[in-house]
C-alpha cells in the first residue's frame, strides 16, 4: 500500500504540470516564438507526516492525504485512491479545456465527475482475489457550449485521446522501485 501512496501524489503533480502549458502557449503554438520543448520532468517528494498523514512535495508546493478515521487515521484529507480519481478528472478538464482555447471553441465550462470503485480486501491483507487497485473508471462530462450532442461527445473523444491522465490510465506505464539505504 505504501508503494501506491507514494504514486498517487506523482500522478497528481504531473497532471497539473503537464495541464498548465508552461512551455507551450495556450494557442497550442510555442511559448516566445521559440522550439517548445513538451518534456517536462516530475520529482514529488512523499514521506509520512503523522498519524497516517502523508505529505508530498512537488516544486513549491505540498499535497497531503489521509485516510478515513475507520482505518486508524484522521481523515483529514483524501485518500490516495481519491486523489488520482480527482487527477484524472482534472487532466481531463484541463485538457478539454486546452482544447476549447487551441480551436478558440466558445465553451462556457467543462466539468466532470470520476465514479469508480476499488475493494481494500487485498491492501489490508484480508484477501488476495481481486485487485488491491480501481476496477475501471468512467468520467461523466458536462459541456456548457453550443454544441451539437454529436459534437460534444466528438469533443470528450478527442479529450480522452490527448488527455495525459487516461494515456497514463489506459496504457500500462512501467513502475520501478528502488530501495535507498
């Protein structure tokens, strides 16, 4: 388990970095008239902070989760479960909103709502027969533009098929774990 905290701040802050466009306008154009490069390079820093509390550092800025009081912490924060469901979501957003300001599309807002489910038997040792992690995810959009039904869900495709969170997602990404003595 401890092994996933310390993914799911990683997929938090490379959402957020790879949304903002720092080295690309929002025209989608290079930023200065100058080669954009698009690799960006993501170190989060995760270590416990107390009682269950995890804090991640991520360039100037800190994420923390927690865990619901039912599992021995304070619940002062969410789950990591919860926040790589609140990074994809909000890839997913960004990205579309990328989108709508590359194309100059008229879109008013873009929201969503990540549902998904995951069974705790395997995290906490009591069963091996599912998967420790989600069993699929589906992401409800709301598009306030005027738009076609048909151009909306055309939108949400091409959304999906740029967003780096549901690439991340939908193909496997290798893991590596190294230990530090």
């Amino acid at each position: 388990m401890k092994q996933y905290l310390q993914l799911t701040p990683l997929f938090l802050i490379l959402t957020l970095l790879l949304t903002t466009g720092a080295a690309v306008s929002e025209t989608g154009k290079p930023a200065g008239g100058k080669k954009a490069d698009t690799a960006y390079k993501v170190r989060v820093e995760v270590k416990e902070v107390k009682n269950r509390i995890v804090a991640g550092k991520v360039r100037n800025h800190t994420i923390y989760i927690d865990q619901p009081k039912e599992f021995g912490a304070d619940d002062t924060a969410p789950t990591p479960p919860e926040t790589l469901a609140f990074a994809l979501g909000s890839c997913f957003v960004s990205t579309g909103r990328l989108i709508a300001m590359q194309r100059n599309m008229n879109v008013r807002g873009i929201s969503a709502v990540v549902e998904s489910e995951l069974d705790f038997a395997k995290a906490l040792g009591t069963g091996l027969e599912k998967r420790a992690g989600f069993s699929g995810f589906k992401i409800i959009t709301k598009i306030d533009a005027d738009m076609s039904p048909k151009d909306k869900r055309k939108f949400i495709e091409e959304i999906a098929s740029r967003c780096p969170m549901c690439d991340n997602m939908e193909n496997p990404t290798p893991v590596s774990y190294e230990l530090k003595e």
